[in-house]
C-alpha cells in the first residue's frame, strides 16, 4: 500500500513537462520493441540463418519472447525512475530499481528455460542430427534439473526483492514437509537419475527384466514406458526398474543360434561326415554369420535318427532380419542334405502289444 501512494505521489506532485517526457519515453520504447518485431528481429534471422553454425540460431529463438516482455517492463520502469529522480523520491526510486531488478531475473530466468526445454530448439536439434544415436533420456532429465534450480532460485530472489524473508524462511520448512510427504516421487526421481547415469537403456532400446519385455518408448522423472510386443503400454516406476535385473537385447553385436539336426539313420558314415563338412562350410562362408564360433558336430546316436549339433551366432541383431537369416540357412543346409541323397529324420515311436491269452 506504501509503494501505491509513493507511485502515485510521484505522478500528483511532479511537473507537467515532466509527466509528458515520461508519457513521450514510454511511448518511444513501445515504438522501438515494435520496430524490433517488424524491422531489426527479421534482419537478425536472416543473418543468423546464413550461418552454419546452429547455435546462434537456437539462442536468438530463444531470446525472441523474452526479450520483448523485458522491453515492455523497461518501458514501465524509465518514466517511473525518470519522473522520481525529478523530485527525489528515494522510496520510488528503489522501488524502480527493484522493478528492475525482478525483470532481469524473468528474463533470464525464462531465457534458459527456453533453451532446456524438452520440446526447445536446441532438444530438436539434437534428435534430428543424431537421428536417435544419443542417448535421449540425458536431456529432458538435465532439463527438469536445471528449470527447477531456476525457478526455484528466481522465486527466492523476488522474494526477497519484495520483502517476503518470512517466505524464504518458510519454503525450506515446507520443502522439508513436501519430501517427507512425496517419499515415492523421489525414490521415482532418484531411480531415473541412477537409469540416466548407468545408461543400461536407451529409447527404443529392446529390454527385458523379471516382469516385462518389450521396447522403451519414453522415461521421464517418475517412470518408464515400455510397448510390449502384445502392443500394450506398460508404465514401470523408475525406482521398481532401477532395482531390477535388465537385458538390454538392442545393445548386443550379435544373436546365437543353435539346433538338433536330426539326419536319418541309414546315412553312411562318409555321406555324414561330408554333409557335417558342408554345413561347417556354408556357415563360415556366409556373410550374416560370425566365424569365430562355429561348432557342427554328431552329438548322439539314437534310434531314430544321427542328431547333428549346430551352434553359432549371425552379425544380425533386428528380429525380423534375424529371422530372415535362420530361414537362409535352414534352407541351405535342406540343399546340402537333398544333394548328398539325405534327409531328416522322422521321430517315430515303438508300441509294444502283448498278446492276451484267452
């Protein structure tokens, strides 16, 4: 109520002249942030464009908004300071100096929140160049991190601009209440932070714990989003999926195979130990599989059948390929059998009847 009888103190006992200089100052910086929105903002994006370095562009988008809202609260701030330096009016004029004060924080303060920002420019950026290769989840958690530090203190210093100690004071014992009484949401929070420094997962990363498989789609501070391959969405806690055994099956460099080949029993020996031979051969051959370990061998003699171990791993790790390829090969290796007059056993069963005496 103080400061509204000092504001308009200074507008009752002040000079004509000087009311219509003030008038003329407001006036005249509207003019110009409108001069900057038609003439000088469209000049420096073009020159900011013609640049190969994005960076610049980032920061003037991100600037655009707040620079204009500081303009206008400049524009308040000049008649005020201008019309209490007139008749030296000390309250006003560290009131003005405080007003100041406080634009220069929103302005900073939502200047680096438009440029952290998930959905900011620089986040965009980021997504498009790297086309998913980095690690998505760093940002918007870095992002969270860092608007809550600057909001927090940008509250905290307007705060005390206005003369509110009693609220500084009172937002650590609230803050205090808050965690005790959001003991979940932290432990969530905390269990994103321990995903986003140990890095087991990225997005789109194919995993697997205890209790689910299926592809991230999203983390934020709370939980995780995992599409199953049922195509249903499943939302895990940060703090249940930091604590549990995760296979990430994206981050493998290759995938194991490994069969019987059950091979009829009446093929001779030297037929088998060729067919062996040209499987072993096929594999190392083909361009999909990893030679470093192939192993095809006669692994047991049955009644039915001459089982053939086969065990090796393909370079291909994307399902759908992955399959293609096992298809590739099961075809191949029915080739190498029809070409040296083999085929694949049949299982078969024995029934013993005994006859009944009458």
């Amino acid at each position: 109520m103080e400061n509204l009888q000092d504001l308009i103190y200074i507008f009752t006992h002040n000079k004509p002249r000087n009311l219509i200089l003030s008038i003329v100052m407001f006036i005249s910086i509207l003019l110009f942030e409108k001069l900057l929105l038609k003439y000088i903002l469209p000049t420096i994006r073009k020159l900011v464009k013609s640049t190969k370095n994005t960076l610049d562009d980032n920061f003037q988008k991100s600037l655009e908004n707040p620079i204009r809202l500081f303009i206008i609260f400049f524009s308040i701030y000049i008649p005020i300071r201008f019309l209490a330096e007139s008749i030296n009016q000390i309250n006003t004029i560290n009131l003005s100096y405080k007003f100041l004060k406080i634009s220069i924080v929103i302005f900073l303060a939502w200047s680096i929140c438009n440029l952290t920002l998930q959905n900011s420019i620089i986040y965009k950026n980021m997504k498009n160049k790297n086309e998913g290769k980095v690690n998505l989840i760093v940002f918007p958690f870095m992002s969270i991190i860092i608007r809550i530090i600057v909001i927090v203190i940008s509250i905290a210093i307007i705060a005390r601009e206005l003369g509110f100690t009693g609220f500084i004071a009172g937002l650590g014992i609230s803050g205090l209440a808050f965690a005790l009484a959001a003991q979940d949401t932290f432990s969530n929070l905390f269990g994103g932070f321990a995903i986003v420094l140990d890095k087991p997962f990225s997005i789109g990363d194919w995993i697997q714990t205890n209790d689910i498989e299926g592809v991230v789609e999203d983390i934020t501070f709370r939980s995780t989003r995992i599409r199953t391959f049922a195509k249903a969405l499943v939302t895990v806690p940060n703090s249940k999926l930091a604590n549990s055994n995760i296979t990430n099956w994206t981050q493998r460099n290759s995938r194991r195979i490994t069969f019987i080949l059950p091979i009829v029993h009446n093929t001779k020996s030297d037929i088998l130990r060729k067919i062996i031979f040209e499987i072993e051969e096929m594999l190392r051959n083909h361009e999909k599989v990893n030679d470093e370990v192939i192993i095809v061998s006669l692994e047991q003699l049955k009644k039915s059948s001459l089982d053939v171990y086969i065990y090796f791993y393909t370079n291909i790790v994307d399902f759908l390929e992955y399959q293609k390829v096992k298809e590739d090969i099961n075809i191949k290796i029915l080739e190498i059998l029809e070409e040296n007059n083999s085929s694949l056993a049949q299982e078969f069963r024995y029934i013993y009847i005994d006859k009944l005496n009458d």
